[in-house]
C-alpha cells in the first residue's frame, strides 16, 4: 500500500504542475481574445488588418488546452462536476466507497476507452500533418494529440483517488494519504468527519 501510496503522490504532484501550467494558458488565452476584440475594433475603424485566423485558433486551441489537462486535477480537487443526489447524505465511508467503485469501473474504464478510441483519430491526424482549412489557420494534429494524452493524465489521477480511497477504508487517516475529498476530512478539527 505504501508504494501505491508514493506513486499516487507522484500523479498528484504532475497533475499539480500541469494545472499551473493551465493557469498560465488561461492568462495567454484571455490576452489573445483581448487582442483578436482590440484588432477587430481597430480594423473596422482605421482599415488596417491585424488579425487572423491563426490568432482566433490560438484561443480555442487554449481554451481546449485548459480544458483537457485541467480535468485531472479537477478530479484530484474534487472540483468535478457531481450528482449528489445520494453522494451527499454518504458518511464518510460510504464517500470513499462510492468513489471506490466509481473510479474502478466507470472513469478508469471510461478513460482507457477514450485512449483507444480516439487513437486512430489522432494518428490519422499526424500522419496527414492535418492543417487547420480556415486560411493562415493552426496546424489541427498537435491539439489532436492531447485528446488521448489528457484521458492518460484522468486514467492515472482516477486510480490515484481509487489507492487513497482503498487507503482511507483500510484505516489511514484522510490527511495522512492527502486525500483532499472536503466530506472525508473535517479540516477544523483534523479529523474524518
């Protein structure tokens, strides 16, 4: 358990850095649509052409970026969107089981599927060099990439959160295993709730 333990704090660790990466292209993103509003306004105004194809791309291609590898560490910050209908009445053990189970045989399997579905779709995509259509667009094949790469990132953050889970329900503490789940840790007093 403790080796799963330490891997677990590795994904953690990589998903942590990604997300401040994603931080910054967020930042990036907000200035390139800031300056694709400024340059449309301009051109109408003095007839001069500042921007581009390339430039409204940038910000999509940012936007799925932010999105993509920023799913990991939603998970990891239980950030995630979530249906609490029954979730939300759980004690803490029946949190951690349902997590359990759920990252075993719905996200974990969901993920590797995505790889493998999307697989061919991206290797058709850089054995072509795919090209934005749209003139003085972005190449399309490196976003392409990041599809199977960012479901990797969720696939290895989901059995992060099934190892601390197993953990928690084999008696460590939440804080301990650095389980971030708020309805698992009681941060005012320390404990489990």
């Amino acid at each position: 358990m403790d080796a799963a333990l330490r891997l677990s704090k590795l994904i953690d660790s990589l998903n942590r850095v990604i997300a401040r990466a994603m931080g910054w292209a967020l930042f990036l993103m907000v200035l390139v649509g800031a300056y694709n509003a400024i340059a449309r306004s301009l051109e109408k105004e003095l007839g001069l052409s500042l921007s581009s194809n390339a430039y409204i791309e940038a910000q999509w291609y940012l936007f799925s970026l932010v999105f993509l590898l920023g799913a990991p560490y939603a998970l990891r910050s239980n950030a995630h969107v979530r249906v609490d209908v029954l979730y939300g009445e759980h004690p803490a053990r029946g949190k951690a089981w349902t997590d359990l189970i759920g990252g075993v045989l719905f996200l974990i399997p969901f993920c590797l599927f995505a790889i493998w579905i999307s697989w061919d779709f991206v290797s058709n995509s850089i054995a072509v060099g795919e090209l934005s259509p749209d003139p003085g667009g972005l190449p399309r094949w490196p976003l392409k990439l990041v599809v199977p790469i960012s479901f990797a990132l969720l696939c290895l953050q989901g059995a992060s959160e099934v190892v601390k889970r197993a953990a928690f329900l084999c008696g460590r503490s939440a804080d301990e295993i650095g389980l971030e789940e708020p309805s698992l840790v009681d941060r005012s007093t320390g404990g489990e709730s």
